[in-house]
C-alpha cells in the first residue's frame, strides 16, 4: 500500500509553525509580538531626548545639595547614574527622601546591585536599577499643576500615577523643582514595583515548572530602530546605545505578551500540582513513532503547549460588558465567529472558548486573583482547576472531502476521479451539508469503488469515533432517483517503529437514501501521534460493497462523501488513571 501514499507539500511546515495544525490550523492565531524596551545606563546616550535648559544646575548637582534624599542619592551614584543624571539628557527624578527610605534600606538595594552585577546580570536586567532606580526615573520632562491627573510612563516601562499632590501612591513633598537636564519632586515614600504577569511567574514559587517553560523560549532581541547610531566602522553601524527587546516565541503562538506593559491580561497558569498532572496526560497524546523528525523535541513541547493553550485573556476583548452580555470568556488562541464558521460550519465548535466561567465549575471559580501591572494572576489550585481538555488539547477532526489535501488516490483504475458538488441554495439539502459541497466517488465499469483518504492531526491514545458523513443524490439534483449504497472502511497507522500497520475491515455499512447520514465507522485508539506532521499516518480506505443483486434492488455504486469526523471520546484512559 506504501506506493499509493502521496506526499502532501502543500502541509509542509517548520519546527516553529508546528502548532499550526491544530491551533493555527482550526484556531488562527493573530498574534503580533509585542516588546518591553530595555534602555541601558550607557552615558553616551546624549540627545537621543531632548533636553530643555529649565534651570541653574543639573539633576545630580541639585539633589548633591539636598540633605533630605542623601539615601536614594547613595543609591544612584553607586549605580552609575550619578553620571546619567549629571549629563544633556532629560529626566523627572523622584526623590523619596530620608525619612521614610532609609539607611539599611539603602544599604540593602546597592547590595542587590552590586552582587547581580558581580553574577553577570545585564545592567538592564539588573533588579536594583529596574525595580528602583528606573522606577524612580522618567525620560523626559513631566511637571504638574493643580489640573494634572495623568500616568507616565517611568524608564523600566511601568505607569505610574501622577497628579499635584502624590506619585504612584506617595505623597509629593516639593514638586517642579527646574534644573538645566529635568525636573525634580521629593516624595514621601519609595514606589512599589509592581511586576508584570511574565515577571511575577518567577516570583510564586507555585508556579516554578510554568516559569520555566515559559522563560526557555525568552530572547534579547536587538532593536535598532529604538538604539542610538554611532560612527560607520568598515561598512558597519557603530551604535553608541544598545536597546534590546524582549520576545518570546512560545507568547507569540499564544498572541499573549504577557511582559508588555501596554495590554492586559488575566492569565490561569497550571500551579506545579496542576502542571504535573495534566502534562503527563497531555504526554500520552504525543506519542510520536521513532521515525519522526525532531520527535524527542516534539513529544517535549507539545504537552506542555498544551497545558497553557486556553489560559490566556486579553482584557481588550474580555471586557466586563462582553462576558456578561456572551455569558464565556474568549482565550487569546479562540477563533473569531467567521472562523469557527468556516471551519465548522453551523457546527461552531468553540474550542478555547469557555462559558458561564463563575459558575460552579467554571474556569474562574475559586481562583485567586493577583495584581500585576498588566492584568490578573488568577491561581486555580488542583481541586479547582477548571480547564476542559476537550475545549483544548482534545479536538474533534473534521476532515472536508472538497480539500485538496483529503484525498489521497483513487486507489484503483476502477474509480473515477472525484467529482465535486455544490448545494444550490434552492435545493432542501442547502445547509445540511458542510459547506455545502461534497465529493462524488464513482466507478468507471460494473466495479465498485476505491478510494484513500488522509487523516491528519490524529492523536495517539485517544479514543476516536470516527465516521463518514454521506450526502444522498438529491442535494446535487431534487429530481434523482433516491438511491442508497454500501461500503466498507479500513484504518491504517504507524506503529511505535514507524512500520505501516491496519485495522480490520469494517463490514458492509449502508447509507441512508433520503438524508445526510453520519455513518458509525467504529472506535479507534492509535498507538502514535502524527499531529503537526506533514505527511498523514492515519488513513482511510473506502471500498464500495454493491452487488449485481444489489443494483438490480436500486442501489448505486457511487458514493456521495461530505466529510470525515474524528471525535475523541469524552473520557479517555490516561486521563482516568
């Protein structure tokens, strides 16, 4: 049977793109990354801001002269930025003064910084500049008046509030303070960090097997466009200051950055208890055999994609208003309507996608909600956890017979090439086919039919039901003579060593003449995986089974097929041990 399989290219994908077969594929992912901007402390930043000439003095110059903030003073020169504050670029300092930051506390950020410094941690990334200094510090010139009611955006990337009488939750002391590079308040007390939702994970020790996945597929990316240019060396652009951007692959297929400080997000990630438990669930649908490609890496990821697929919220869509008016919440890999439409049809199946979420078992009972600068934490424990595999991980195949890449041969010279119809809105058959197209399989002689059909995507230790859907004659011609015909269906596979192997033959199945019939092919449970691959594993032949005597009984020997359903079964093994 090997040298009737063709090789589908148009399937073919990469390494990154392996999730599309199932969250792209069904779901499309619109994702666009996004970037937090990580300026370092360089001092040859010079007039990448422009600076107004307020007043007498630098930034550093005038806080050298006030004895009330000597302990944030401490702080900044012996992070380096006595220089940046001492130079053209412009800046909003706010000074939390002695009283309330004190000598120990001082002691204990430059301590911070320096033994980050000493572990090889990026300026940029360093914990005292970014979670203090920078979130004491602003570019530009911010000045306030009895009117102002505003949020600026501090150096780290985090809003704070900012209005007459207080910053971020502190008391202003003195305000407008003008010097030649900025301005300068003093305020009562130091500003909390507020971590986002990507850097609270590595925060909550509950969470340390989802931090860790999630930041392996973290990267600096390098950002000209936000850098400043130098002198060309030897054909190359010297840049005088680096900015680096985050990115991370695994939060781009699941179009949620979760470390920008401009959007926001409820995120449900799996506790540790929750993680082990699902992920060696998830681990016996990826199953590949030993001559898949990359199979190690694959059998790795996938599972644990799978165990965040559908525990991202974009506040953007998940308004107040439109849980309450949809009665569901919509993750960020869920599909628009008009996708789920053409995917489905009137079927809409709505994978991530979860309804009435604080109902008694729904996905945001009994969580428990964390702040974050961007959004939510929301913690389900073990008892609590609410997220339905069969909303993600465990989908139902629908395989179209129009698609191109569903069929595979014609796999005798007794069969016609498909031919394929459509369901005139006139005709009573018009929405009850999928789509409202079909293929006709016919024989050119006395014979009957053969075809083969690719199934991909299947998932290996899962229970299938699996069925052909059947389009009687008159949804192509109202006036046809109502005929039925006769089939029978076998599966083939790859076992664990890659080898071919099959199912045994169905025995003769009947279609109903007047009306689209889901026929019952049987239950399958598939020793390996071949999600995501580009070639199918699992296919299926269909046999014509019309006698003489049949025909002369008024059956036909064509075969109307609208679809094939793959659909798991609600419980499954793994998941009950």
């Amino acid at each position: 049977m090997d040298k009737n399989f063709k090789t589908c290219k148009n399937n073919m994908i990469d390494m990154n793109r392996t999730i599309g077969k199932v969250l792209h594929g069904l779901l499309p992912l619109a994702g666009v990354a996004g970037g937090l901007l990580l300026p370092s402390c360089s001092d040859s930043w010079d007039d990448h801001y422009a600076t107004l000439n307020l007043g007498d003095g630098t930034l550093w110059e005038t806080l050298s002269k006030n004895s009330d903030v000597s302990n944030f003073r401490a702080v900044l020169e012996a992070c380096g930025y006595d220089n940046e504050l001492d130079g053209s670029q412009a800046f909003t300092v706010f000074a939390p003064v002695d009283d309330d930051f004190t000598a120990t506390m001082r002691d204990s950020v430059i301590s911070l910084y320096r033994a980050e410094k000493a572990a090889g941690v990026k300026e940029s990334r360093n914990k005292a500049i970014k979670e203090f200094v920078q979130n004491h510090v602003a570019l530009y010139n911010y000045s306030v008046s009895s009117l102002t009611n505003d949020s600026i955006v501090m150096m780290n990337g985090k809003y704070n509030a900012l209005s007459a009488n207080a910053f971020a939750g502190s008391s202003i002391i003195s305000s407008n303070v003008l010097t030649s590079n900025g301005i300068l308040y003093t305020i009562a007390s130091s500003v909390t960090y507020h971590p986002n939702i990507y850097e609270y994970l590595s925060r909550d020790a509950s969470f340390d097997s989802v931090c860790n996945f999630i930041y392996s597929y973290s990267v600096d990316k390098f950002d000209a466009s936000q850098s400043v240019a130098g002198e060309i060396v030897d054909g190359k652009t010297q840049y005088l200051d680096s900015v680096t951007t985050l990115t991370n692959k695994l939060l781009t297929v699941l179009d949620a950055n979760l470390y920008n400080e401009d959007s926001a997000y409820w995120f449900l990630p799996p506790v540790n208890d929750v993680w082990n438990k699902i992920v060696p669930q998830y681990e016996q649908y990826f199953q590949y055999d030993t001559q898949v490609a990359s199979r190690d890496s694959l059998m790795f990821y996938y599972p644990r994609l799978y165990a965040l697929a559908g525990t991202t919220f974009s506040r953007n869509v998940n308004t107040d208003k439109f849980i309450q008016d949809s009665a569901a919440v919509f993750s960020t890999v869920a599909s628009s309507f008009t996708a789920r439409q053409y995917s489905w049809g009137n079927g809409f199946n709505r994978y991530y996608i979860f309804d009435s979420p604080y109902d008694s078992a729904g996905i945001f009972e009994n969580v428990t909600d964390v702040q974050c600068s961007n959004g939510l934490v929301r913690k389900a424990e073990l008892a609590d956890w609410h997220v339905d595999s069969t909303r993600t991980v465990l989908q139902t195949l629908l395989r179209e017979t129009e698609y191109a890449a569903t069929l595979d041969s014609v796999y005798s010279t007794n069969t016609s090439e498909p031919v394929y119809h459509s369901v005139a809105s006139s005709n009573p058959f018009y929405g009850k086919v999928s789509k409202n197209m079909y293929m006709e399989i016919a024989p050119t002689s006395t014979s009957n039919i053969n075809v083969l059909f690719d199934i991909y995507n299947v998932l290996s230790n899962v229970a299938y039901d699996v069925y052909v859907v059947t389009v009687p004659t008159r949804a192509a011609d109202t006036l046809a003579v109502a005929k039925a015909t006769k089939f029978r269906a076998q599966m083939f596979y790859h076992d664990a060593n890659g080898n071919e192997k099959s199912y045994s033959v169905t025995s003769a199945l009947e279609t109903d003449s007047l009306n689209v019939d889901s026929v019952f092919i049987g239950t399958y449970t598939f020793p390996t995986c071949s999600f995501g691959q580009s070639e199918a594993q699992v296919k299926m032949l269909v046999q014509g089974r019309v006698s003489s005597s049949d025909v002369k009984k008024g059956y036909t020997r064509s075969l109307n097929v609208d679809c094939i359903i793959f659909k798991p079964q609600a419980r499954v093994t793994a998941e009950e041990n």
